[in-house]
C-alpha cells in the first residue's frame, strides 16, 4: 500500500518540472548526448557516459527522492547514491571500454525508450505538465543506464552496477501495480533487454573472430 495515490503521484512530476525547470531541461539535453555517445566506440566514450549517467543519478537523488518526494521511500535514494558512486568510479578508474562503433540492438531500444518516456506519460496520465521529462526521474534514467551498461564491456564492471538498478525498478513496479502504470513495468523489462546483450556478447566471445 503507497502512501499517495495515483492523482498525487503525478501532481509531483508538476511540481519538479514547474520547481526546477533548467535542471529538468538540462537533463534531457544530457540524454541526448549520452544516447548520441553510443555510436563513438572507445574506452573515452565509454567513461564519459558513465560520468554523465553519475551526474544525471546526483540530481535524481538530491531533486527528485530529496527535494520532490521527501524521501517517502528511505532506501531510494541510497539505491540511487551507490548507483552513482558505482558510476563515477567507472568514469575515472581504466578499463571500461565496449566492443564496437554503434550501439547493440537492445541498448538502442533502451536509449529510445528513455527519451520518448513524456509519450508514455502522455498516453497514461493526465498529460502535460504532468509528464516525466528529462532524466530526472528514476524509470527514464534507469533505462538510459541499462542501456549504456548493456553494451560496457569488460562485463565486470556492467554486472555489479546493474544491481542498484534492479532494486529501482522493483520499486517502480510495485509503483505500477498500486497505481495502475502499465509504463512503470518497462524499467523491470528493460532487465530483459539488457540480458540478451548481455547474452549475445558472451555467444560472440565465444565463437571468437571469424576467418575469411
């Protein structure tokens, strides 16, 4: 049982987007450039996702499970601070790097759907200015996170900062559950996503390069 309903649930996503606008806004410019620093290939590029994904969990933290919701849930926002840390520390230490020049099929399907996020609030909500922008918001930015982990390789690193993640998500489908959003389900899916990227880079390994 929540302690708000679906009316106040919403009403919060007012409430940021009207309360810190430029951060809101400014978090979605940063998706963008994160999605778009999925087809430079590189350890660079891959180190500074994660940096930008450390910096996007700081303000989902301190603006959304701080300021917006009051810390209703207590354990939220240490989720989303080991996310970050986990994330920062793969920014600056070596090694995170991933295996190609664009994005695997199942992370581009997570960048996609992280950032037309505000539709699905659209389609099951009361509409605008009661939608999810930018990535601010836990569900969003839990799939921009798979996403960039699903393709981050070695998978010693996108294994273990996946686990935070996970904790998120089932708090958001026990959101969906009580509150009757379908939408807040597709951070647990996107597990599934994940997975088989996972799957197929260990199946490539495996079969090692093909000889002409």
């Amino acid at each position: 049982m929540l302690p708000y309903s679906r009316e106040v649930y919403f009403s919060l996503f007012e409430q940021l987007n009207g309360s810190r606008p430029i951060a809101v806004w400014l978090s979605l410019a940063l998706a963008l450039v994160l999605s778009a620093m999925a087809f430079r290939s590189g350890s660079a590029a891959r180190r500074s996702q994660c940096a930008l994904l450390a910096s996007l969990w700081i303000g989902c933290m301190a603006f959304w499970f701080l300021a917006t919701t009051g810390g209703l849930n207590f354990m939220a926002p240490a989720f989303a601070g080991l996310q970050a840390l986990g994330l920062g520390l793969a920014a600056i230490l070596p090694g995170p790097r991933d295996a190609g020049t664009r994005p695997s099929l199942p992370a581009a399907a997570l960048f996609g759907v992280a950032l037309l996020w505000p539709l699905l609030d659209g389609w099951n909500g009361p509409g605008w200015p009661l939608l999810r922008i930018g990535a601010l918001y836990p569900e969003p930015l839990i799939l921009l996170s798979l996403g960039v982990l699903a393709d981050l390789r070695p998978r010693g690193w996108s294994l273990p900062l996946a686990l935070p993640l996970l904790l998120l998500a089932g708090v958001s489908a026990y959101e969906a559950q009580a509150l009757g959003l379908v939408q807040n389900y597709l951070p647990l899916a996107g597990f599934a996503a994940f997975a088989l990227a996972q799957w197929a880079a260990s199946a490539r390994d495996r079969s090692g390069p093909i000889l002409g």
